[in-house]
C-alpha cells in the first residue's frame, strides 16, 4: 500500500494519460478554442459517420486528419453493425442520430489489418471465457462462411485473417443497409456507403469499390471509391413504368 506511487508498468501508462489531459487542457485546447466555441454555437455538423474497430491502433481521427466537429465516430470490437430489429443499442442509435438528426451523406465502415476481434473468430476457443463477445462477433458469421468457401483448408492463416477482415467490412455494409434511415436516405439519393481497409503495417487505406467488388488503395487528389453510391430511385415511377 504504502508505495503505491512507484507503480507496476499498467499504473505509469495510466499516469501518461493523466498527464496527456494536462497538456491537451493547457496547450492544445488554447489554440482550438475559437474552433471549439463556433462548434458549440452552431452544434456539430460532421462530414460522414465512420464506424471502426475500438482497436487502440486505429483512430479514426489520426488516419482521416480530421479536426473536431468533423467525425462522428462509433467504435466497437469488430467494427460490426448489427442488423436493424435484432439488437436496440448504441451502433443503431448512433447511425439513426447521424443520418436523421445530423444528416451526415457519408457513412464509412472501417475494418484494419492484425484485427483481434477477426482472430478471435478464427480461433473459436479464444471466445470460450468471454461469451458477449462471442455473440457479438456472430453478426460476422455471413464474412465467416463465406472466407470458409472461398479458401481450402489449407489456406496460411494469415491470408485466412486478412480476408476474413476485408469480407467482414462488406458483410457489415449489409447489415447497414437494413437499418431504414439508412436505407431511406440512400432511395433519396443523400447517403453513400463507404468499406475502408487501414493496414496498419503500411499506414495505408484501402477502399471497397462497389462496381469493381474490389478493395484498392485510396489516391490523393482522386475522389474515394464508393461501395453503394447515393442514388436516387423512384420506386412509385419505376412501378407505374413497369406497369404500362
Ligand atoms: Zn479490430
């Protein structure tokens, strides 16, 4: 008790991040503050939602330079989206906010390399002592089955991970389109959906292209590659047309 102070390695790295709030109150706040005074004046207007993994290593923020005010951010193991009407809770909640209250017209999934949440799937025992991520990680069961199709058994475990992590990305661009802000907005013609890939290893981003079905590297200056592009549909005149 009594040198509680000199601290095993988990208390010093928690005194960094008390030390991190000092500076950021002290140094970093004063020159963002006329930033942070407009955002509280005019409320948040964020430029996309970008749903990620909670993994330590990926920071939405870091890999997009955003500032604040400009990111809506859910993050979770697996960067999953449960399918909408099977579980009320905070990814539903905040995809709902971000479309219908904030109006954002891009949502991007990001997935990344050396993922833990992918590895777990791969290693079913690893999930034995921990039964809410286990249910979790079964609404990556569609990019599971199909990873089980597409490579042998054989197949290096490596190579197994990593396109179980691009395959989880487009199974959760599904789920996400069940949700019916969602899907409401993109029959508008307002909302794109994006699948990012971070590799973490080459501090590069790759992005699902919807009409290719193929994840390639994002270019500067080049807009984005789109997994569902905003389109609008009319479904009452398409009806009335496929009637006459
Ligand atoms: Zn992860």
């Amino acid at each position: 008790m009594s040198d509680h102070h000199s601290s095993g390695p988990a208390e010093s790295a928690f005194d960094d991040v008390a030390r991190g709030v000092a500076r950021f109150r002290g140094e970093v706040f004063p020159r963002q503050k006329s930033l942070y005074q407009r955002l509280i004046r005019d409320g948040q207007k964020p430029r996309a939602l970008m749903i990620s993994c909670a993994d330590s290593r990926v920071i939405p923020e870091l890999i997009t330079q955003s500032h604040p005010g400009e990111l809506f951010v859910c993050r979770n193991a697996g960067n999953i989206v449960p399918p909408y009407a099977q579980m009320n809770g905070g990814v539903s909640s905040a995809i709902e906010y971000a479309v219908l209250a904030l109006g954002v017209r891009d949502i991007v999934i990001c997935g990344h390399s050396d993922c833990g949440a992918m590895a777990a799937l791969l290693k079913p025992d690893v999930l034995d002592s921990m039964p809410n991520v286990a249910a979790w990680l079964r609404h990556s069961a569609a990019a599971e089955r199909i990873v089980d199709r597409s490579l042998p058994p054989t197949a290096p475990p490596a190579e197994r991970h990593r396109l179980l992590a691009l395959e989880n990305v487009i199974a959760q661009l599904n789920n996400l389109r069940t949700h019916p802000s969602v899907a409401a907005a993109m029959a508008d013609g307002g909302l794109a959906l994006h699948g990012w890939f971070f590799e973490l290893e080459h501090g590069r981003v790759l992005a699902y292209d919807g009409e290719t079905g193929r994840f390639v590297p994002m270019q500067e200056g080049a807009p984005p590659p789109v997994a569902v592009a905003a389109r609008a549909v009319h479904p009452v005149e398409s009806a009335r047309a496929a009637a006459e």
